[in-house]
C-alpha cells in the first residue's frame, strides 16, 4: 500500500508461492478508513464490497467495447496508478522480489519490509543536484 502523495510504502503484505493479489488483501485482514481512496487494477473485482470509496477499471463485456467515457475514465484511472506500478518497479531491482526466493520463509517477510524501509529512507534524503 503506498500513500500517493508522498510516494511512501505504508504497508506491505505478501503470500506463498503464487497467490492473487485481492487473495493477499483479503488475507491481510487491512482495514481501510472511510475517508482512504483505494485504487486497485482489474484484478481486484468485489473490492466495492468491502470498501465503499475504492476504483477500479471498467473491464470489457463479453462480446462487446467499451463506451468512449469508460474508456476515459480507465485511462485516468491509469494515470494515477502508475505511481504505484513505478514503486514496484523500484522494490523489484532488489532481485529477491523478482525472482524465487530460495531462503527460509520465515525471513522473507523481514527482508521484504526491510527493502520497503530503505525505500522510504532513500524518499527521505535530501536531493542532489549534479551540476
């Protein structure tokens, strides 16, 4: 979960092997506040159910398209969503998230919010300017 604002990772959560991501958030047992916007891809149908302020993309009707303003509103949607794909982009060139993860399970938690700390870390230092 990352605050888009700040581009800050606030909470992380992870399963075994391979396992969908609204699998994982319903596992997680998060609860989001009211006042939270959620924004999730498509996988993430039935979250509505759970949190009243959250979006989704519009997915295509079998057998048909689109309509022009749904179409809009998934790339819009999108706009703001690729701050959090850039994020796990940025956590992946840590090649322990990216490929299988041949240690104790046990640790993988522990190094996995470990990674996120360094990237609110790095967040934090003062920018640089090269001249």
């Amino acid at each position: 979960m990352v605050d888009q604002v700040n581009g800050q990772i606030i909470c992380t959560a992870h399963g075994k092997g391979r396992e969908h991501d609204f699998r994982i958030f319903n596992n997680s047992q998060l609860h989001l506040r009211e006042d939270i916007e959620c924004l999730g891809d498509k996988g993430y149908q039935g979250i509505q159910k759970l949190h009243n302020k959250s979006q989704i993309p519009t997915k295509k009707p079998r057998g048909g398209q689109l309509t022009y303003e749904d179409k809009k509103r998934n790339r819009e949607l999108a706009k703001i969503r690729v701050f959090g794909e850039h994020i796990n982009r940025k956590l992946k060139v840590f090649q322990i998230l990216s490929l299988t993860y041949r240690n104790r399970r046990k640790r993988f938690s522990l190094r996995f919010n470990l990674i996120a700390a360094l990237y609110n870390y790095e967040l934090s230092l003062p920018k640089i300017k090269s001249s």
